[in-house]
C-alpha cells in the first residue's frame, strides 16, 4: 500500500504485501519478473512509469533475441534442445450435457 496515501496500513493491507512478495518469488522461480507501479504514479507520473518499462524492455532485448535464436536453430534442426522438455498434457473432456423429458 502506497506509504504517502497509507503510512499506517490496515491488517488486510499487510496480507496482500505478503500475497505480493509470494507472487514475485514464484515468478522469479520461473524466470519471469513482476514489475509493480503505484496508481498514484501512473495517473500523475506516467512518464516515469514509462521511462521504467522502457528501460526494462531495452535491457531484455537481447535475451529475448537470444530465445528466438535458440528457437530458430530447434526448427532448422528439427530437434529439441536438451533443456527443452515437451510434455503431452491430458486435457479434460467436455462435459456431455443429458437433456431429460419433465
């Protein structure tokens, strides 16, 4: 909760902080980073918010390029890399609907 707006944060507050910081450890986990602005920046500050996600693309630019290769070189070779693992996923059957006489 934004300390400018809440410097005494309520009880439910402190549990979503905690909910939070379990979501950005699972997605750093995974290889993914979660960035989190504030309300108050976005609608007053946006060229900030801007300047940050810019920066952040401009810096994973050439990991997202190093990905695309890697995926390039699979599909030329027609082979997954060891690191890659396909899995085939059962999926759900769609219920079957039984329509009755009243």
């Amino acid at each position: 909760m934004h300390p400018k707006f809440y410097p005494n944060p309520a009880d439910w507050q402190l549990e979503r902080i905690i909910i939070d910081k379990e979501k950005d450890e699972l997605a750093n986990n995974n290889g993914y980073k979660i960035i989190r602005f504030w309300e108050d920046d976005i609608i007053n500050n946006f060229d900030y918010v801007k300047s940050i996600i810019l920066d952040l693309l401009a810096t994973t630019q050439l990991e997202t390029v190093n990905v695309n290769a890697q995926k390039q070189q699979v599909k030329k070779d027609n082979q997954q890399p060891s690191s890659f693992k396909m899995e085939k996923v059962q999926r759900p059957s769609k219920p079957h609907v039984i329509r009755g006489r009243k």
